[in-house]
C-alpha cells in the first residue's frame, strides 16, 4: 500500500514539475519572441494641415479605420480586452494629454505605428491593426496624422499589456497576430486610392476597415481568435452567407445592425462605427463582397 501511495505521490509530483517546465518554457520562448525589436525605417508621408484633410483624417479614424473602437472616443485610451488568461489589453492614449503619446510622437512616428505596428524604440506593437492599416494610401495616413495631431489633449496614463499562458499559447501556434510587425509587408503601401463607387475602392475599405480582422482574411467568418468563448463568432459575409442581402439590407445591417429579417446583429460587429460611411463608401463595400469567392463558414 505505501508503495503505491510513494508511487502515486511520485507521479503526481513528475506532472507537476513537468507542468512547470514546459509553462516556463511557453513563457520563455513566447517572451524572446515578443522581446524582438524592429528597425524598421518607415516611410515620411505629406502630412497636410487644411480642415478638408482633417475631416478625412477624422472619417477614417471612426468610420473608416474604427481607431476609436479600442482607443476610446477621445482616442484618450482604454481598456478593451480584460481576460486574464489570455491578455489584458489597453489601447494607449493618442492625444498630446498627460499620459498620452501625442507630444513626443513625429510624423514619422505616427506612420511606423500606423502601418507597419513598431514604437519609436522599435518594440513591435501588440495587437494594434496594422495587419489591415498597412494598406492605408499615403493620402489617408497623412489625413489621419493632421487629425491625430489636433486632437484635444486628453489627460489619462495609459496601462501596460500584459499576455496570459492562452494568449502566448495561440500566438506561438500561430492562432493569434499577437505582433503584427511580423507578418506587415513593411515596404509596400498605396500612394493614393481613388474613390468611386466600385468593387475595387470596397476591396481597399474592407482591408482597411478591419472587416478581415474580425471575419478572416477570406471573410468565411468563424471564432475571432483570441475573444473570450462566450463572444459569438463573425459571420460568414461571402456570398454563401450574405448572397440573400439585398443592397438595402446591407446599408440597415451597416447602419442599424439587424439583418434582413429584422433580427439584431450583436454589437461586436462595429456598426456604431460603420454607420458613419457614406452611402458610397457602403455601396463600393456591397460591391466588392458581391464579387469574394463563396465559402462555408468558417472554411480559410
Ligand atoms: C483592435 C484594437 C485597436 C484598434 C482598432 C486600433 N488600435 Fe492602436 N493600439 C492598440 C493597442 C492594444 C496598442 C498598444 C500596443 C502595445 O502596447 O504594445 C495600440 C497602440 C497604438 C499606437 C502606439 C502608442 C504607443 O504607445 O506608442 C498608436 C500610435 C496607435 N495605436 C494608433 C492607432 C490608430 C491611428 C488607429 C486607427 C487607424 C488604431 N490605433 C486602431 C489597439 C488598437
Ligand atoms: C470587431 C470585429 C468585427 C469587425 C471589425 C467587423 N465585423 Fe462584421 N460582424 C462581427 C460579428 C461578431 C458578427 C456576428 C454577430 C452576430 O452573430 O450577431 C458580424 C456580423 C456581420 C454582418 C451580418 C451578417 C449576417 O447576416 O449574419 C455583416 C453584413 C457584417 N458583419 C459585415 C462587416 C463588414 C463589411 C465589416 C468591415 C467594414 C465588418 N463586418 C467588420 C464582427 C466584426
């Protein structure tokens, strides 16, 4: 019996300590990881000051872009994902406000976050977009520094992030774009896009709108990674999904979140944001997940 029980105790304590090594392992590999730091040189852009541009700098940063989603209305900063096992995560305050990055920040600094997700020390960024803002033409990423840069001081200390054993497990697996600056093509962005109401202008607002962050690069929609188990998962907005939607179903599914039927669409789908598009922005969007290669749900 005592045998037995040592033995027991043993295997119990093996478990244990394997648990420890390879937990302490996930850390260290994940921290080396994260701890990468990237010169990257960025790229200056015109960064014009007439109130023409700065409505345009402002329409991407909430209709657009959706900045305001995670940095908050005031682009003051906040908290915007607060699972600890996973990661707490805190976008930090823009504006040149106590606490804030804004006054330090140069224009090329602005750009090196933006579009390619790397700090002027040259840590990678952690979570933040770029994946889709690498895509912003020069022209809308000038606007959106002139708006940035006049935004009123908010004073707010922003929080650190901090990356749980779930988060450093996926992004390890490769579930997770916890470091954008690793998969950004850091040397190539548009000049200028025009806009027209045409599939080709709703391609470049559904990258840079983040609807492939959120629906997956082939818009099959499925479990967004990295959300909680109980948030629903993005929708299936390839044909084989919203094929049935009418253009007027799409402008009231944009604008006031329900579906065709009536029924609502849950709020993690940014429609507060969305709803600011004009009427052309949402008929180009139409347009071009008209034109997306039908897929099941979820299927890459
Ligand atoms: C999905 C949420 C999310 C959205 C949307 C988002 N950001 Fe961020 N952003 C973050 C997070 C999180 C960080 C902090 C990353 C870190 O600390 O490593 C960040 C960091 C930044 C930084 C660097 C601040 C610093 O500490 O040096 C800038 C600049 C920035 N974001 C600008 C923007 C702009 C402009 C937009 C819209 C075009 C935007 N962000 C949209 C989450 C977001
Ligand atoms: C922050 C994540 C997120 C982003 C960004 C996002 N969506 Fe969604 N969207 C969702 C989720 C989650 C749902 C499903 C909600 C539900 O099941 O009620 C959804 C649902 C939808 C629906 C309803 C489809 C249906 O009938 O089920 C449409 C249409 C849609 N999104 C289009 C878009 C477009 C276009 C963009 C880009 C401009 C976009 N979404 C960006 C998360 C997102």
């Amino acid at each position: 019996m005592r045998k037995i029980l040592r033995a027991v105790a043993w295997s119990a304590g093996a478990l244990v300590l394997m648990l420890v090594v390879a937990g302490g392992g996930l850390y260290f590999a994940s921290q080396h990881r994260l701890d990468r730091t990237w010169s990257v040189a960025g790229h200056t852009v015109p960064v014009p000051t007439d109130s023409l541009a700065l409505e345009r700098g402002r329409h991407v940063a909430f209709a657009l872009s959706k900045c305001a989603d995670c940095h908050r209305t005031d682009l003051g900063g906040g908290q915007f994902i607060d699972e600890a096992p996973v990661a707490r995560l805190y976008a930090p305050n823009l504006t040149r406000g106590k606490g804030g990055i804004g006054a330090a920040y140069t224009d090329l600094d602005w750009e090196r976050a933006i579009r390619h997700a790397v700090r002027p020390n040259g840590d990678g960024l952690l979570f933040m977009p770029s994946l889709e803002f690498q895509f912003l033409s020069d022209d809308d990423v000038g606007a959106l520094i002139a708006y940035l840069k006049a935004l009123p001081p908010v004073d707010r200390e922003s929080v650190p992030n901090r990356v749980g054993p779930i988060g450093r497990a996926l992004y390890m697996k490769g579930d997770l774009v916890l470091v954008p600056a690793e998969r950004v093509a850091h040397d190539q962005h548009p000049t200028a896009v025009p806009m027209s109401v045409s599939a080709e202008y709703g391609k470049y607002l559904a990258e840079v709108g983040g609807c492939t962050g959120c629906h997956g690069e082939g818009f099959s929609g499925g479990k967004i990674p990295g959300t909680p188990p109980d948030w629903k998962p993005a929708s299936n907005i390839t044909p084989t999904g919203i094929g049935h939607y009418k253009e007027e179903d799409f402008f009231r599914a944009m604008r006031e979140g329900v579906r065709p039927g009536g029924a609502p669409i849950d709020s993690l789908m940014p429609f507060r944001f969305t709803k600011l598009m004009t009427d052309d922005e949402i008929r180009a969007l139409y347009l071009y997940l008209r034109t997306v290669p039908a897929k099941p749900f979820g299927g890459r």
